[in-house]
C-alpha cells in the first residue's frame, strides 16, 4: 500500500515466518538433502543454520564439534583443507515421534578429498537425532563410524587416544 509522502508500506504477509516444516519423516530427509547440498556447494551457512545450538558430533576419527560456532569452524577447515572434498550421507531409516517433536536418522555416509599421497575414500554408518526448533528441523547431534577406508596413509594412522 502507499501512504502520502510516496512510502511503499509492506503488507503484514511479507514479514511472516515461513511455514513450519511438517513432523514427517520427508520433512526430515529434506533438511538431510539440504545438508548434504550445503556441503557440495561450501555453504557453511546453511550448516550452520541446520545445527541447533546445543548441536554435538563425533566424527569418525572421533573428533567432537559442539555447537553452531565449532559447526562452522569444522567446514570452513575441511573445504580449506582439501578443495576436493565431499561428503554424502544417505538416510536408511527416519522414524519421527512427533509428540516431542523430534527425529532419529540412521544411514551409511561416504567422504571422498585427495592427500598428498592418495584420493582418500571413507564409507560408514551414522546416527543423528533431530529436533524440530521454531518449526525447523535441526540437528541435534550425530554419530559417524567409519567401516572402510582406502587409498591413503590416512586410513591406516590411527586417530589420537585421549589423554587420560
């Protein structure tokens, strides 16, 4: 609508939230595609935006990111790390318990980059638990194991123990 000194005033249907994502399990395997775009394109704010903030990991060499702030910290290193790098995991199973609005995924995963001495290729399987936040489907934690690896020294050095 204008008003009397030519100043287009939106309408309040411009300014409202988005829809909330459906407590379905496609609703669910979409925010996966969208994670798994994301990461094909290094677009570490859509990562971000796809963690909650009380989000964990455990990587397969067990490394843990906590949080949106490591989440971003994490990618920006492995797309500075290695230009070549991709991810892809793809959901098995998706059960949703829609009364607490949350999300158990299971699936198998696959990374692929090139180290000095070889393309690397790891496959394994991952569980991630997902909340729906604000209407959102987030990720709440995720848990990779690996189960193969080949082509480089890096699949056969050992992570770092803890320390004790």
């Amino acid at each position: 609508m204008m008003c009397a000194v030519g100043i287009v005033i939106a309408s309040p249907a411009v300014f409202a939230q988005p829809p909330a994502a459906p407590l379905t399990k496609s609703a669910v395997r979409a925010a996966r595609a969208r994670s798994n775009a994301a990461i094909a394109s290094r677009d570490t704010a859509t990562l971000i935006s796809l963690a909650s903030p009380s989000y964990h990991s455990v990587s397969s060499r067990n490394a843990h990111t906590n949080g949106r702030n490591e989440v971003g910290a994490q990618w920006r290193n492995q797309f500075t790390a290695h230009a070549d790098v991709s991810y892809v995991r793809t959901p098995a199973t998706v059960r949703v318990f829609a009364p607490w609005e949350m999300a158990e995924e299971t699936g198998k995963w696959v990374g692929r980059w090139t180290e000095p001495d070889g393309k690397v290729e790891i496959r394994g399987t991952y569980t991630a638990k997902w909340r729906r936040i604000d209407g959102a489907w987030l990720l709440e934690a995720e848990v990779f194991t690996p189960q193969r690896c080949t082509g480089s020294k890096y699949c056969t050095t050992p992570p770092e123990q803890p320390r004790r």
